[in-house]
C-alpha cells in the first residue's frame, strides 16, 4: 500500500508492506527528505504536529494508518545543518545531543522532581472519602496560573516553564529519563541576527540577503519565566564588607559573586543562588560609579578566582555593585532608584546582558544544547526610609538575543534603551513593544529610537538564611584584593602574620584557611601543588572534619615549602609587592619628599606614602 507523507520539500509516496514497521518507513523517507538520519525525521499525524508517531517497532497496520492515508513528516530542527554550534560543535540528531549536554546538578536533581503541587481536602467541596482525590484536591502543575497569581508569583521558574511546555508533547511528570527518540527539542533562544549560512542562491550577507536569512520583527514582552528565583547572601558579612569600603572612601564597588546553585523551595521547582564570597576585580572607583575593564585582564582575575571557588566546590554566579549616596541626615542615604526615575539603567542592562551571554546554561532540551543564563546581578541602594537595600535581578533572553545581534546601546535616559539603526554591516529588524494606554487599552509601539528597559528585565528575590551556615567561617578576614585605595593590601607579610601563628593548632588553621581572598592570593602564588589545593578546598567544604584535613594538609610537601619559605623571611625583607628585597635595594634616608601620586608630603625615612600607601618610586 502507498502513504502519503507532506513534508517542506514536497508530497512524498512511499510504498510500504502491511507487516513494515515504522522505523522501516522512516529509512525509506530518509533520502527523500535529504535527513541526516532516519531517526532524525519527526512524523506526525496532524500537520500541528501535536500527535507525533515515534512506536518504531510497530507495524503501519497496527497503527491504524490504512492505504492513501497521509502523514505529516519534518526534519528535527536540532539535526539540521546551522550556522550556530551544538554542544559538540557539530550538527547531530536531538537525541544525540540531548545525551551530551552536561547540565548544572540542581537541573537534574529537579528534573527527578515531578513538580506537582499537593493541596489539603477542601472541606466544603471535597464529598468523597479520606483516601479518594477529586478536581478540588487534586495535585496541581507547577506551573497552574491560579496558584502563581494567589501566591503573588510574578515569574515562574525555569523548570516549571519546561513543564509546561513538555506538557503540550504529552511529557510530565519525572522528566530525567533520556529525551524520547524522534523528538523535536522545544526549547530555542531567540535570534535577531542575519542568518550566516543561508540556503538561498544569493551572496552571503552583507553582500545579498532574503527571507530565508532575514531576522524577523521583534516585539517585546514580558518573560514568563526566570532561570534563577532567590539570591541567598549565606552571611551579612558577603554585603557588609562591600559597605564598608564604601563607608571608608565613599567610592562605589563593582564585586563578583561566588557561591553554588541550590534547589529553592519558595517556589515550585525553584533555584537559588548562594552567594559566599564576593571577588573584588580591579576597578576604578568614584563617588558615582565604578570603571572596570572587560578586556584580558579581567578574564585573568576571573581565571585565578575560578581556580579557588571551583577548589571549594563553587561557581561564578554572579555580580553585585554598590550605588550609595549620604544623605543630609546622619546615618540615612538617598533613594536614587524608585518607581519614579528608575530602578536599573541601560548601561546596566548592557553589562548584565554581556556578563550573561558569556555564561550560558546548558540544557539538554534546548536546540542548540543552551538555554538563558543562571547569572544573576545584585545592587546595593537606598531605599524609601532611607536605609540599604539590595535589589535583585536578570535580563530576558531576548535582551541577550538583542545584545548578540548588536540591536541595542544605552541611552543617556537611565531609564531607556536605544535601537540602533541599520548600516552596511550590521541588519536591525523592526522592533515592537505593547503596552496599556491611558485608555486601559493595549497598544503596540515602536521601540525605536528608545524603549523601556522594563521589557528587557527578570526581577529576582533576595535574602538571608535564619541559621547562617557559611562555607568561609574565618574570624579574623584576610585583606581584600584590589584595595589599595583604602591602604588594604595583600602581601607576603601579610600572608605570613595571617597563617604562622595557627600553624600550632589544626582547628585554628582550618578556619584561618577558610577565607576565600587568602585562598584565591595564595592559589595565586603558585607554591602548593594540585594535591595541596584539593586539600584546602576539602577543609572548606567539609567543616565538620576540617581539623583532621588541616592535619593531613601540614604533612603535605607543598604546603611544608610555603610555611618555611614565609618563616625564613623577616616581615621588613618582604615588599609591598610580595617580594623578598635585598638590604641594598633600600633607598637611603633623604629629606622630605611629596608622593607622586596623592601629592602628601612624607617625612625623609618614609619609604610608602603615609596617606595613600604606595610606594615612592
């Protein structure tokens, strides 16, 4: 008998025995459809491809499919030749790279989490017995839209998003199985940009381009769904050592943030971001913002504060900055962000934006094996009382998607964001967002030349743990990277003072270890070997048996070098710069003599500046 199968390149007949399974008839359609693979075609019996055939063992009788009958049959968008990479870099069938995409652990552990809400008998309408259920009582979705509005959820998680959008494919419940044979990934980022490798008969942009390879029209809207729902500082100490700096020079800081994913129950399949230390880059500081260099150096410093979070067990999951103003009355600071003027700027946005793209998260039911980001950005402001608050938040995949393409810079209005307009090289698409007029009537506007960054943000929740537990539990802080400004420098002097006088005492050296600026200066010397550095990072995951750790860690070689290196060194022979001087290096005393940098004037002896602390020479 002959099937009829539609498909984008045309009406296919393919004849087929009554006994022929359906894996037999995909092998056929195989090469008519040019698929890579026949387990790379998806058949459908409707052409809204809502009821997928994927029995292949069946056969076309068993079925119910019967002689001139036709199905509707399309390639995996996963398993098409792309100008965008997959995981592995080249194109492959869905499943296939469903199977390589290595997702962070609170994916899986909640991908085993069937999600579903449980509900109390209702008194007045439940009429069945105690073991029964009925529509009232019934288990909800995570994802039911009258139990996110009654509990105030403006965004739901990630996870209850995929939920709901694997529901519409007859997927639910435990979903961390592999991904079904012959299936189409749902998930797909947005993408504003010209189509580089275009099928069309046409040079390739900016030369030629058509349809096929022209971006569509943007319009904006609210994103349902956020890919992190809490941040949840694990001390106050994370904040308070930012406010201090702050409180010391009145200079803003721009920080990294550095801690682990973890489930969240405050909402249904939830993640939360535990923030546990704060990396300081170098920055240039002022009294209305900060200037950080995104160039090599900055992915240095990152580089070596990796080295120590990933040692600990911890991540890159964010970054926080300061936007302080005193206020006239003693102890207060001003509101500067409020409903009013704005509560995140365009610059902002941008930085946000860059700062995700660069960290994607993986997910195995994406096209493409990548889906959003889990970084997420803190401010510490003023609030209406005049007290400190912190603000939470990320920027929509479409904000991502925009920045990519090169759509967007910021505007001198905070509050805005500019499009950009079309050149010879670069492609920008009409772009479009709604919003309520005073006639409580939907409108749709036109973004250019500048829209509301409202459209481009995801709000987070914020917080502190009732029982605080932090992984860094040192009493007496090392000093903080990149403080010059405020006389606070990291030195080998430092280091010695800091760490000889609890060489004496395993417990005291477990906690003076369990400091994530001496770790990250230390790791930084390069003195301890792979064995010594996974030693101290099992000292500050494992509290509990961190005495026996640092035990272990005070017989290894490689830290036995690092202490009688530091005690053979007089704290005088040690520099600024953390390196041994000579007697002779030494300058010879002289008379006054004014700094080159803060213009002081110091006496003769002095060798550093008294008021700024950098050196004379």
């Amino acid at each position: 008998m002959i099937i009829r199968v539609r498909s984008p390149e045309g009406m296919h007949r393919v004849e087929v025995g009554l006994n022929d399974t359906l894996g037999l008839v995909l092998e056929k359609l195989a090469p008519l459809m040019r698929a890579p693979a026949a387990d790379a075609i998806v058949l459908t019996r409707d052409a809204n491809g809502q009821e997928i055939l994927a029995e292949f063992e069946r056969s076309i009788v068993s079925l119910g499919l019967k002689h001139g009958d036709m199905v509707f049959a399309n390639v995996a968008a996963s398993a098409r030749p792309s100008a965008e990479p997959t995981s592995e870099g080249t194109a492959q069938a869905p499943r296939e790279s469903a199977m390589r995409v290595q997702q962070d652990a609170v994916d899986c552990e909640l991908e085993r989490d069937s999600g579903l809400i449980s509900r109390p008998r209702d008194t007045k309408m439940c009429k069945h017995g105690a073991r029964a259920m009925c529509e009232y009582c019934l288990p909800i979705e995570p994802y039911d839209s009258a139990y996110l509005e009654e509990h105030n959820i403006k965004h739901m998680s990630f996870q209850a998003y995929l939920r709901k959008v694997l529901a519409d494919h007859k997927i639910r419940g435990d979903i961390s199985g592999a991904v079904p044979a012959n299936f189409a990934l749902p998930l797909e980022e947005p993408e504003y940009g010209v189509r580089s490798k275009c099928p069309g008969a046409h040079a390739p942009w900016p030369a030629g381009i058509c349809s096929k390879c022209q971006p569509s029209a943007v319009t904006l809207q609210r994103q349902p769904f956020r890919m992190v729902d809490n941040v949840e500082f694990a001390s106050r100490s994370v904040v308070d050592s930012l406010l201090e700096f702050w409180r010391s020079s009145r200079c803003q800081r721009f920080g990294l943030m550095y801690g682990r994913y973890e489930v969240s129950r405050d909402v249904p399949l939830g993640v939360k971001a535990v923030v546990e230390a704060v990396y300081e880059p170098s920055q240039g500081c002022e009294e209305d913002g900060v200037r950080v260099n995104l160039g090599p150096e900055l992915g240095a410093e990152i580089a070596r504060a990796d080295a120590a979070a990933s040692a600990c067990g911890m991540q890159l999951v964010g970054m926080v900055f300061t936007d302080l103003t005193p206020a006239a009355e003693p102890g207060k600071v001003l509101c500067r962000r409020h409903a009013d003027s704005y509560f995140m700027t365009s610059l902002e946005c941008r930085l946000a934006a860059y700062m995700q793209e660069q960290r994607p998260s993986a997910c195995r039911w994406a096209r493409g094996g990548r889906f959003g980001s889990k970084f997420v950005t803190c401010c510490v402001s003023g609030d209406a009382d005049g007290g400190i608050d912190i603000t939470a938040w990320q920027v929509s995949n479409s904000a991502q998607a925009m920045h990519r393409a090169d759509l967007v810079v910021p505007s001198s209005v905070p509050s805005k964001m500019c499009v950009q307009e079309s050149t010879a090289t670069r492609y920008v698409p009409d772009v479009f967002y709604r919003y309520i007029n005073e006639y409580k009537l939907a409108v749709t506007a036109n973004a250019k030349p500048a829209f509301p960054i409202e459209y481009l943000l995801v709000t987070l929740t914020h917080g502190f743990p009732l029982e605080p537990h932090p992984a860094f539990r040192a009493s007496e802080p090392f000093a903080i990277e990149n403080r010059e400004h405020v006389h606070a420098t990291q030195t080998l002097g430092v280091l010695k003072r800091h760490i000889v006088g609890a060489l004496d005492s395993p417990e005291r050296l477990a906690v003076v270890l369990a400091d994530f600026h001496l770790l990250v200066y230390m790791f930084g010397l390069n003195l301890l070997g792979a064995d010594e550095v996974a030693m101290i990072g099992r000292i500050v995951r494992e509290p509990m048996e961190a005495a026996q750790r640092a035990e272990e860690l005070m017989a290894m070689s490689g830290w036995q070098t690092l202490v009688l290196m530091l005690r053979e060194a007089a704290d005088s022979e040690l520099d600024p710069h953390g390196s041994v001087a000579t007697s002779s290096s030494a300058p010879a005393a002289s008379g006054p003599w004014a700094c080159r940098h803060c213009t002081f004037v110091n006496e003769g002896s002095a060798t550093s500046c008294e008021m700024c602390a950098l050196p004379q020479d």
